[in-house]
C-alpha cells in the first residue's frame, strides 16, 4: 500500500471566502516548482469544488481532499505548466 503524498509547502485559508481559497493556492503554486505538493486548509465548501476546477484549468493535479481538524484538506501536485 502506497505512502499518501506529503506536501512541500502548507497554506492556510481558513476562515477565507471563495475565490479567496483558490488565490491562496495560486499564489504559492506558482512560486513552487513542478511536482512539489501543496497542503491548503480551508473551510468554505464552494472551494472543495472550485479548487478542483482552478487545476484542471491550470494543468495541476488534486492528490487528495479530506476533512482535517474542522477544515478541509486539500494536496495539490503543481503541473508543468
């Protein structure tokens, strides 16, 4: 059985509304290089859908989402884009 994938970097948008979730991760992605894994907790339910679609559009990939102390926790591999 595989390992999950640690993450190289962790950000925090909890307690942020969308679309503010989803410019937290772009900011730190493209500061990461490609496949390094960021870690974003976040509690708005509307990310757990727009996320996904930012990294479909961005050419990233979501690894993981799971709930994680009163959040959501959400591993994103950075494409090479």
């Amino acid at each position: 059985m595989a390992l999950p994938p640690t993450a190289d970097r962790t950000e925090d948008a909890r307690g942020l509304k969308c679309p503010f979730p989803v410019l937290t991760a772009n900011r730190a992605l493209r500061q990461m290089e490609a496949g390094m894994v960021l870690k974003i907790l976040f509690t708005d339910p509307t990310a757990r859908r727009d996320l996904p679609s930012y990294c479909q559009d961005q050419g990233h990939q979501v690894l993981t989402c799971h709930a994680e102390e009163e959040a959501f926790a959400m591993l994103i591999q950075k494409g090479h884009s």
